[in-house]
C-alpha cells in the first residue's frame, strides 16, 4: 500500500519505520522532523522540549530504543529532588519525607497509617486522598497535580491513574518517615538518554530508515476518494491508500468536511494544555547531582526544572550549563498573557530567590511554547474518545500518538502504539519490534 502518514514527530517516524515495507509517506508541517522530541539549540546551549529520558516496563520496546541509539546512549541512576519549603526532597515524595520538618513528618505518617477515606469512586483527588492519606496528599499531590494540569485533581478522571502513580508500600511510607533509604517509581529509577543530539536524536535515527519525509507540509484539507485519501496543502495534493495522523484531533478536524456535529462536539470539549519551556544559559552552576527539580510553590509558575549538566551531554558550550524550566497554561489563563520577556524574568528571578542560580551568571535564554503539551484527563473523557475513535475507525483514519489518540502516553508508549498499529496494518501479529 501507500501510506500517508501526516505529522513527523516521535509516532509519525516511528509508525513510518515499522510500515517501510510499504510505500511509505511522511508530511511534516515544519522544516526538520521531531514533534514534541526536538531538541532546541541557540548558540551552542541546546534542550529538550520537556524533561525527556529513556526508560519503560515493555522491555521489547525499551530494548528496541536502546538498541537503535547504540553508540550514542548512557545510562543513569536518578537523583530528583522536589523543592518543598526551602529544601530539597527526594523524589517522589513519600520516600523523602525525614527531610520535612518534624511536625511535617508526624502529618504525613498519621495520616497515611490512619486514613478514614474511602475507595474513590469518580476523581482524581478522592484517589490521592485513599492512597496518600490526607498529609502527603495536601502538602505535596494535590497542589502539584493543581500546577500541572490548571484545574482541581477532583475534576479528573480515575482512567488514567493506574500504573502511572504507583501505591507505595506501608514499609517504604515508615521508613522514609525514620530515614530508611527506599525508593518509588522504580521502573524509571534507571534510565538513559543520548549522548549526543538531546532526545532528536532517538525520532533522527528512525527517519534514517524512512525513504520519503516531506517537510514545510502543512496539511489543510483531507479527504476521502473512491480508492483512497487525498492529503493536500493547498497547492501540492498527495494521493494515498491508507492514512495515518498523528496530528492533534483538533487540528485533524479542521482538515476534514462532513463531520457529524457529534463528533465536532466531542473534539471541541476534549481538554489540553499547552506548555512552555524556557532555557537558561549558565556560567556557572550550583549543583551537578540533580537532574529533575519539582516545584510546589503555587507563586512560581514553572513546575519543573531541568538540569542538563547532570546528563553530561552535549547540551551547552564547554564550562558552561543549560537549566529548563517548565510551564503549562490554558489559553486566557494568567501564564498565556504573560510576554517572553515576563517569563523569562520570572523564571530568572525566581530562580535566583530560591538559590538555585545567581542571575549574574546568565548568558543565554530562549523559550518554545507548544500549543498541545498536556492531555488532561477529565471525568468521562473516556466515553468521549470511544465516539470519537469509532467514528475515524469508520472513515479508516488511523489514530496514533499522544493528541491524535488523545492519550497521555510516554515515549515508550507512543513506539508501543506505532509499532502495535504498524503489526494491524501489516495483519502481522507475530512482527518483532526491531
């Protein structure tokens, strides 16, 4: 067959390597391939588009990337780190809590060993509160996950939870409270990244086996023909048996006639948020140990900050560091009318207050703002997204990737859907990732 596949990012070039034996076409709207996994240079300091690292339970496709990087990947143990009143705590939460204060320590520990919630029955935050009890909950979960996502944990579905925010064990809870070494979230506590050429390079390696990548495509008007798709950019039409979109559905729709008002309805109301990611070029650094850093305080905007050097790539000229910070907004929230330059600043003199950096030591900054960063998992989202796969399943669109399946996937997750959508396509059950 020939295959359209509309959008460049991490599932379109890994859905394009696991579809080669076909005729195979890739439409990317931008001038280099990427997505959410580009890699950002200015003037020798590069970064992320968020805080990407390489790890996964599905050990065929975590294999699969590490063996496609071979040569150019490293491997870490990880050191995060929250920010909680002043001070850092070992990441996540509830296996650091001897560093809080004592009266802190007691709140956390009482109220997981003596927590009256019930099994949640429809949100987010009933969950934190059955899980965590009410003090981890109230200090650390709820104000964080508030940050992130713009809305109250209660106004979140349960779909998403499971196996993404792991239960700690009773033990683990204690001895972190006495100051026992334990550690959550164990299937990323090693994890690599490329040595050279930041996360780029993993979606780069793939689009060496993928023979047709067009780009400065921007797709505007899809549609279906007797014996097959018409994909067009106004000027240049592309004809294809088969279609692939990794394209957000929002952007999908607008590319598409004749879509029923529930279908139009069902997309509109789907619920995102954007994010920015603003770099700082450093002299100098305080710390090399840390990579990660969460942020609690609801009067710093970011959420997360990114510490390159610990990475001991090649994300800055020689001597000198590259820090990200990161932001999510909704569009007429108070972080989407801030300039660049307001954020810039407040991401430089927050920064500074907390003692992290003195702002005489940077040379370099630059900012990327993604329109689509988050999925944000609403109560009944589910059901919605049923109607909405159904109806492309009807048309036979083929949905892939985080905005075109409207799922909250990883890295590893978007590879495990390509390549589970390529072995459908391929009506190969029985294909090896490789």
């Amino acid at each position: 067959m020939k295959i359209g596949v509309l959008g460049g990012g991490l599932a379109g070039m890994s859905s394009a390597y696991f579809l080669k034996n076909h005729d195979c076409e890739v439409l990317e709207e931008f001038s280099r391939i990427g997505g959410h996994c580009k890699t950002k240079k200015k003037n020798g300091f590069s970064y992320d588009m968020g805080g990407h690292i390489i790890f996964s339970r599905d050990k065929e496709i975590l294999n699969f990337m590490l063996k496609k990087l071979e040569g150019n990947i490293k491997s870490y143990y990880r050191n995060n780190q929250i920010w909680f009143k002043k001070r850092f705590v070992k990441y996540p939460f509830e296996n650091g809590l001897h560093a809080l204060d004592k009266e802190d320590i007691f709140e956390c520990l009482y109220y997981f060993v003596n927590n009256s919630y019930g099994k949640p029955k429809t949100n987010f935050k009933e969950w934190i509160y059955y899980t965590f009890g009410k003090g981890i909950a109230e200090k650390y979960l709820i104000p964080y996950n508030k940050k992130i996502w713009k809305t109250d944990p209660e106004n979140l579905g349960l779909d998403w939870v499971e196996g993404r925010v792991p239960k700690p064990p009773a033990e683990d809870i204690i001895k972190s409270a006495i100051g026992m070494n334990t550690e959550g979230y164990t299937h990323q506590l090693n994890f690599w990244y490329p040595g050279r050429g930041g996360i780029e390079s993993l979606v780069a390696v793939l689009g060496k086996d993928v023979k047709k990548i067009i780009l400065n495509y921007k797709i505007k008007k899809i549609r279906k023909t007797q014996s097959g798709w018409i994909a067009s950019n106004g000027k240049d039409e592309r004809c294809y048996d088969s279609i692939v979109s990794t394209m957000p559905l929002p952007e999908l729709l607008g590319c598409l006639d004749n879509v029923p008002k529930n279908i139009i309805d069902a997309i509109n109301s789907l619920r995102y948020n954007g994010v920015i990611v603003i770099m700082i070029g450093l002299n100098k650094i305080k710390f090399t140990d840390k990579f990660a850093v969460y942020v609690v305080d609801e009067d710093i905007l970011y959420h997360r900050l990114c510490f390159y050097t610990f990475l001991h790539a090649d994300h800055a000229p020689p001597g000198k560091h590259t820090v990200t910070a990161e932001l999510t907004y909704f569009p007429g929230d108070k972080i989407s009318r801030m300039s660049s330059e307001e954020l810039i600043r407040h991401v430089i003199s927050t920064m500074e207050q907390e003692g992290f950096i003195d702002s005489g030591d940077v040379v370099e900054t630059d900012i990327v703002n993604a329109r689509y960063g988050y999925v944000v998992n609403t109560i009944g989202y589910l059901d919605t997204l049923k109607t909405i796969r159904q109806y492309f399943d009807s048309i036979g669109i083929h949905l892939c990737g985080r905005f075109a399946e409207f799922e909250y996937l990883n890295t590893d997750a978007v590879i495990r859907h390509s390549f589970d959508l390529a072995r459908k396509i391929n009506n190969n059950p029985s294909m090896a990732a490789e």
